[in-house]
C-alpha cells in the first residue's frame, strides 16, 4: 500500500512538472482522504456513529 502511495505522490509530482498545472499536487491528498472514507465504511457500525466514535476517541 505505501508503494501505491509513493508511486501516486512521483506521478502527480511529475504531471504537475510536466503540464504546469499545480492542481495535480492535490491527488495524494484525495487519495489518502479516499482510504480513510473506504476504511470507516469497512467497519459494521453505521457511518455517522464511526464517525462519532473515532472523534470521541481520547
């Protein structure tokens, strides 16, 4: 999974250099936040409530 991560992060570097478009830098980022949305959906509680729990987490 990092591997995927750090190929992500060198292509967007890279499509960003290479087209001049700086918006390319936020597709790690997109990616990481999409991981996260697929990790809590992945648990059996409903959405909202994991979302409660984790932020009620100290």
């Amino acid at each position: 999974m990092i591997y995927l991560f750090l190929l992500l992060i060198v292509a967007s570097i890279f499509a960003c250099i290479r087209y001049k478009r700086p918006l390319f830098l936020t597709v790690p980022f997109a990616g990481i936040l999409l991981v996260m949305i697929v990790q809590i959906a992945m648990v059996p509680m409903g959405f909202f409530e994991t979302i409660r729990f984790i932020f009620s987490l100290r």
